[in-house]
C-alpha cells in the first residue's frame, strides 16, 4: 500500500529502494505469498535469508556405479516424468524416469498438493539433458534421488560444460519450511538477484571501513552469499556480512554512549578531610581492601566527579566484593549532597544488601538516632511488603533526603516515591530489570543520575563488549583474603548407596554446628516441568541443551521435605522450606530463622540464588543439576563458602557421560572461576538474542554473528566503529549507517541499546 492506502503501482515499486520493494512486485503473488508467511516480504527480507549452510557438490558418477548413500552428480537425460495423486497417503509424487543411455535412475518428489510439483514437471520434459545432485537410496531393487537439485541444460545453463560448471558449485540450503522447499528459495533469490544492479545497494559499510578490513561490497557479498561459485566466496560473504552486523551494532552502542557524554549529571567529587562519611567508613573496615577493589573504587569515583552521568558496569565472580565497592561508591555521592538508590530484584535480596549495609556502616548509618555518628547517614527499605506505616516513613525519609541511602525493589518505581537529589543509581543483577524500570528509576532524579549496574554472572570480554559496549566495564577478578574452599562433586542420583551417604553427610555438617542448603528444581510435584518453577525469581539467558530433558520425575521441595522429615539420617533436625509461593513475610522469616540457626537445613527452590550471606552455611545439595546452567549452579554453589568454612557442594544427577549436562557439572567440578564457566557455558549452548534476551524470547537480532567465535572480528569492527562516531557521533555525515541501525536492529533492541 502506498501512503493513501491504495495498492502499490509500479511508478510507487520504482520509486521504492530496492531493498524495499515488495516480493508480490518482484516475484509475483502467487510466489510471495507463501515467502510472506515466513516473514519474507521485500527483496531486503530475502536477501538477508542467508543459507544455513552449503552442501558439497557431488562427483559426476556412471548411474551403473551408483551405491545406496553416496552424495553424487549425474548427467543423465529424462524419459519421463509424471505427476499423480498417491494412494496409500495423502498428497502427490512427481516420478521421473532419467538414464545414461545404458542404466536408468528414478527421481521422486513429494508434495502436499499437486500443483507444487507442475514447476518441477515443466522442466523435466522428456529429451532434455541435465545434472542431477542428490543422496542414492533403493526402492524395490531400483536405484533412486529423492528431491535432487538438478540443473537443465538449455534451461538453468547454456550447454553441458555449463551445466557441469553450475553443478559443481557449492549448494545453499536454506532455513525452509514445507511450503517453501529450499530450491524454491534458492530460485527466488537467484529472480531477485537477476533483477538487482549494483546502483541499487547502499552499503552500510563506509568504503574506507572495507578497505582497509578487505571486505566485499555489499552487491557482491549478497551474490557470492547465495550463488557461491567456490568455497572462498560464501566464506569471504559470510565474513562481510559477520563484520557488517558487528559494525552496525557497534556503531549504535558508541553513538549512545556518546550521546550519554552530552547529558548533564550533577558531579559528586572524592570528599577531602577525614571526617567525611567515607573516610571514616574506610578507617573502620576490619579488613583491606583488594587491589581490585580499590583500582575499580577509583575508577567508578573519577566517574562520579564527572559532569556526565557515569555508566558503568561492575562485574565479579561471587564473593568478589562488588558491594562494598557499590557502598563507597553511594558514601562519596551522600558526601558530596546527594542519595543513592540500589534496586534489587527480589525482597529476599532487597532486604539482605540492607542489613549488610546496615552493618558495615554501622554507627555511620544512625543518621538521626541516638548512638549515630555526627555526620551519619539513615539506610531505609522500601518493598511491597511493607505496613502502610512503615512505607509512608520510608518515602518521606527518602523524599525528604533523611535517608542517603534508599533501598528496594521494583517497589522504588511507584510514581508515588521521590528523592530529595538522587544522583546515583545501583542495580543488582541488572538483567533481572526491563529498560522500563530501570528508566523510572534513572527519570527521578534533578538531573540524569550516575548509573552502576551490577552482575554476579561473569560475562566473556566480547559478550560484554557487544551487549554492554555503551557502558564502561569493571572487573573484579581477585575474592578476598580468608574465603574458604569449596570442594565441588557430582553424585549419580542412580546410585542408592551414594544417596543415602548424602544425608548422613549433611547430618554430619550440622552437628558441627553448620547449614545446609538443599535446592530443588520445583515447589511441588504438580508442578509442569520445568527447569524452574521459581520464574520470578530465576529468569534463564540461555535455553539448555536438549539432552538434559530426559522425561523423568524431578525432585521437588514439598516431597523432599516431606521424605527427610522422616529419615533416620536427619532425626531430630530442623528442617524449614523457602521457595517463591510463600509470601515475602515467610520468606524473610525463613532466612532469618536459617541464618540464626533454629532452620539447620532449608529446603530451597532456587530463590536463594542470588545475594543471601549466610556464613555458617557449608554444604550445598543440588537435586537434578543437570537441569540447570552453569552459571546458574555457579551461582548457587557461590552460597557457601563465604565465611571461613569450609564447603562442599554435591550435584545430584543421573549418570550421563559424553553429553553436554555432563560437561557442565564436570565444569563446575573442575573451577570455581566464574569467567572461565561463562565462557564454557556459552560455548556449549546457543547465544541466543545477545541483544536484549533478557527482555524476550524472541529470535536472535544477530544473524550470523556469533559473539564468542566471532570475538577478533568484533573487536575490529569496534575499532572502525570507534574511528567514525568519534568524528561523527550523531553520524550526520553517515546517513547510510544512521539508517542501517534503525533497520538491522528490532524496537526492542533498539530499546535496550538505547536505556540499557
């Protein structure tokens, strides 16, 4: 339709850009229908339908040598061929009869309708000579190709030395469905490409950028990509196009953080004098600090002191010591006039960063109390589960600026709550947080406020570099001094003898007057199965490989409970439960009563993955691990272990040698660094949407690109990118480039590179 309304004319498809022009113009309706259902409308939408991968061409063989298997080329020419309705199930075959001179070979196609094969039948007239690709089977003792690629000869090529040509070309094989054969995509590509001129393709790569990287132009990378006459051009295409998704999608995260330069912020300096709030906290430390800790500490301080909002990612394996370098970071801002806020994705977490606060402040947050500090701060919570009394005072101690320091979860983004000055902003495991929320909250402030954004989950350099590559990243790599080791085992669920040491070894922790955790998979047996039952609490990144869903009953907390509160092993024990039904009252209450020690074993789906400091807690069980991801149980194991205890973590699961469960708990056995897991995590599952899964389920923006095979690429394409925005940040000279961003990448995506 055009902008009236009214169907397209061809004067409208003419004006269009090429790669905007409908298929139903280009193909025909009858042929574009179909390609629409799978969301191919345009010659831009086709042409960026890259193959899947290339099947190798076959050898030409005599029909008399043919063996069941072989991948093999014929040159044969056709006796017959017939199309009729089948008998014994429902559709049509088309038959043909094709020989050497001496021997014969049949070719068959199938197809739902009769119609689908008319194309196939008016090219294989009788006389005709071609070559024909395809697998060998035996029907009844006669040798046959299913569905072979064939090339006609006076049809697809001029005589038989081209026809040879052709078929020795390697073969796309395209994402297809029933409806739309690969061949029938292949040959609409091959229409559209024919109809294309060089004029027609504004490259998104500016020529300096291909030239110095050696890249094809994009009129040529679309040719070689789908009609590849050798090896080299389909790789030489595919790495363009690869190199050509990196660039863009780095073009618009360097053009956002340039934009976020622009912005104003109201700069926070270090204090000086030894009476401001962080130069005593540092002063009644117990501990030193990491070197890590202070490098990043300076970092992030240098930021806040700046005129421009900071953005910076803080990154570090568990038990790091990312929240002490969050706090100082909020006591330079509470210094400088201003509050800071920390959002945190559940109540459980909101209310432990506030009694760890609490009590590394000490004295220092009495703001307004008897026993306070001259200069003390006041920390409040702010959750939904709060009285109405107990929430009216938090707002007004945050709105009044009593409190410098306001912490809560999604509960901090009523329009109903103010701040004094908020001037920096804190979230905890950030991708739990849609841009929305975290935009809600970044809006409360006089001016943009600073933004650290905090994860417990190691991510590898080039995932972080295309996903967060708008924000400054801060790595602590060190854990501090005085944490103990965790020995990390895997226990075969199939071995009764072993399970039943399970809980005698657990008896045998709490009699040392320690905790053990048991985490479950699902709440109750009624439960769908599911990796996890707890979706509030526990959003997965990445799918799990299919091996690990094996149909068979997991282990939930209500029937595991029920089974240890009468075993002979764990007699006379308290046994509590915690898990995402119970209200944030019973939660709180369970984790305190755990943690003082009247709950010596909890029965736990996996709520208490993130953030709850328990450090008496030295044993670790996880039922059916194989169900979950490395960094998922990585996170779980990073409960214990965090006094100076010593822990030992067992994953319970089937035995399963030589699939990808078993390479992720042997991972989990083999390091306790969280960097190396992620990586190792990512290698063997799919990267799925890199830009924004967090926020959906949808298919990946990314077509080829593949952040960690790809991470020399990416970091060249940042390098250009890098070269351009910084010349040209708002790319007003780069409108090719502008364009290309608004098109490659979804609203969505474009959404989270732009609030992320």
């Amino acid at each position: 339709m055009n902008a009236t309304g009214a169907p397209l004319t061809d004067t409208d498809v003419a004006a269009l850009p090429f790669m905007q022009r409908p298929l139903t113009k280009l193909l025909g309706t009858r042929t574009a229908t179909p390609l629409a259902k799978m969301g191919l409308e345009t010659a831009g939408d086709l042409l960026r339908h890259y193959p899947r991968k290339y099947a190798e061409p076959g050898t030409l063989t005599n029909i008399a040598e043919l063996q069941p298997g072989e991948h093999v080329t014929v040159v044969a020419r056709i006796h017959s061929a017939t199309v009729r309705h089948m008998r014994s199930r429902s559709g049509a075959m088309l038959h043909a009869q094709v020989s050497d001179g001496t021997h014969t070979l049949s070719l068959t196609f199938f197809a739902k309708r009769s119609g689908v094969l008319r194309l196939h039948e008016d090219k294989l007239r009788p006389g005709r000579v071609g070559l024909f690709t395809g697998t060998v089977s035996d029907y009844r003792g006669e040798r046959q190709l299913t569905h072979p690629d064939y090339v006609i000869v006076g049809v697809d090529a001029d005589d038989e030395d081209a026809a040879v040509e052709v078929a020795s070309r390697p073969i796309p094989i395209y994402p297809a469905t029933a409806a739309v054969p690969t061949w029938r995509i292949e040959r609409c590509v091959a229409t559209v490409l024919g109809q294309m001129r060089p004029t027609d393709v504004v490259d998104p790569l500016p020529e300096t950028v291909r030239q110095s990287r050696t890249l094809d132009t994009l009129f040529d990378a679309f040719h070689k990509i789908h009609q590849p006459h050798r090896d080299t051009h389909w790789r030489n295409a595919r790495r363009r196009f690869r190199f050509e998704e990196a660039f863009i999608v780095q073009s618009a995260l360097l053009r956002r953080k340039a934009h976020t330069h622009e912005l104003a912020a109201t700069p926070r300096p270090l204090p000086r004098g030894d009476d401001s709030l962080l130069a005593q906290f540092d002063t009644q430390l117990p501990f030193t600090l990491t070197a890590g800790q202070v490098s990043v500490g300076e970092e992030i301080s240098t930021d806040i002191a700046q005129e421009h909002p900071m953005q910076r990612l803080l990154q570090g394996d568990v038990g790091s010591g990312k929240t002490i370098v969050a706090l100082r970071a909020m006591l330079q801002v509470i210094d400088g006039g201003g509050q800071a806020a920390l959002l945190a994705p559940t109540e459980v977490l909101a209310a432990q960063h506030a009694r760890s606060i609490e009590h590394m402040l000490g004295d220092l947050a009495l703001g307004g109390m008897l026993g306070g500090a001259p200069n003390a701060t006041k920390v409040v919570l702010l959750t939904g589960s709060l009285s109405t009394a107990e929430k009216r005072q938090a707002m007004l101690d945050a709105a009044s600026g009593a409190a410098g320091i306001i912490i809560g979860t999604h509960a901090l983004l009523s329009d109903s709550v103010q701040f004094a000055d908020l001037s920096l902003v804190v979230v905890d495991e950030q991708h739990r947080f849609g841009v929305e929320q975290r935009d809600a909250l970044k809006a409360k402030g006089r001016t943009v406020p600073h933004m650290l954004v905090m994860t417990a989950t190691p991510i590898p350099r080039t995932v972080a570099m295309t996903v967060f590559g708008d924000l400054e990243v801060s790595t602590l790599n060190e854990v501090p001094a005085g944490r103990a080791e965790v020995r990390t085992h895997i226990v075969p669920a199939d071995n009764p003898t072993w399970m039943n040491r399970i809980w005698d070894r657990a008896r045998e922790e709490i009699d040392q007057g320690r905790r053990v955790y048991v985490v479950c998979s699902r709440i109750s047996a009624s439960d769908e199965d599911s990796d996890i039952t707890d979706e509030s609490d526990n959003p997965q990144l990445f799918e799990l490989s299919q091996d690990s869903r094996q149909p068979r009953e997991l282990v939930s907390v209500e029937a595991l409970t029920q089974q240890l509160r009468e075993s002979a092993a764990l007699h006379g024990i308290s046994i509590g439960v915690l898990h995402g039904k119970l209200t944030p009252a019973e939660k709180d209450e369970a984790m305190a009563q755990f943690s003082a020690g009247n709950i010596q074993l909890l029965v736990s789906t996996t709520v208490i993955e993130v953030g709850v400091d328990v450090p008496s807690a030295s044993m670790m069980i996880i039922m059916d691990a194989d169900r979950f991801g490395i960094s998922q149980l990585h996170q779980l194991r990073g409960r214990i272990g965090r006094g100076n205890l010593p822990g030992v973590c067992l994953l319970v699961a089937p035995t399963m040698e030589e699939s990808d469960a078993h390479t992720r708990l042997q991972a989990l056995v083999n390091t306790r660094d969280g960097f190396e897991l992620a990586a190792t995590d990512l290698e063997l599952r799919h990267e799925g949407d890199v830009l924004g899964a967090s926020q959906s389920g949808h298919g990946s923006t990314l077509r080829l690109l593949r952040v960690i095979k790809d991470a020399d690429l990416i970091a060249q394409a940042r390098e250009e990118a890098h070269n351009i925005i910084e010349k040209d940040p708002h790319l007003e000279k780069h409108v090719v480039l502008r364009d290309a961003i608004d098109d490659h990448l979804d609203q969505e995506a474009q959404e989270f590179l732009e609030r992320a």
